[in-house]
C-alpha cells in the first residue's frame, strides 16, 4: 500500500490524501464565501474567491508532501504554484475590477 501510496504522490497526512485535503480547503473555503456571499446579498466577490480558492489549493499542493518518487524538488512545485498564484490572481482582480465598474455581475 505504502509503495502504490509513493509512487502516485498520495503521502497521507492524518490520513488524508492530498487530493483529499485539497477538496476540504477548497469546499471549505467556497461555503464560508458562499454563506457569507448570501448574507450580504451580494456575488461581487464571487470571481475573486475563485481566485483565492485557485491560489490556497495550488500553495496546499506545494508544502503538502507530495513528492511522487523523489522526481519532484520543492521548487519545481513552488514555480508551478506561483504561476498558478499569478495566474489566479490577474484574473480574480480583473473580474473583480469588472464588475465593480460595472456596478454588478
């Protein structure tokens, strides 16, 4: 179990795979934002927290030790996160700006 556990990047924590962990933070983080999104009465935010979701999951996926059999070195997953960070980032404020200057989505 261990071995197939190495070889696909599934290192446990607390028993938790990384996928799963994962979907916790990002399931999490969509209810907390969509709960508060329905209180306000507002979905101004709803593109930013999509970034901000991209962005934590990416960074999990980074200081989670997944290291698929050694062949992967912290900061090959650390550029690839920041990509993503970036990526997520641009586009979370663009439509962010979006629909703030449009007055709505």
């Amino acid at each position: 179990s261990s071995g197939i556990n190495a070889e696909y990047g599934l290192n446990n924590m607390a028993g938790l795979s990384l996928f799963l962990i994962t979907l916790i933070v990002d399931f999490g983080l969509q209810l907390v934002f969509g709960v508060l999104s329905i209180l306000l009465k507002s979905e101004k935010f709803y593109d930013l927290i999509g970034g901000l979701t991209h962005m934590i999951c990416a960074l999990v996926g980074v200081f989670y030790d997944w290291n698929v059999a050694g062949r992967i070195s912290f900061e090959a997953k650390l550029i690839q996160a920041l990509c993503i960070c970036f990526w997520a980032g641009k586009l979370g404020s663009f439509l962010l700006y979006r629909v703030i200057k449009a007055g709505g989505d």
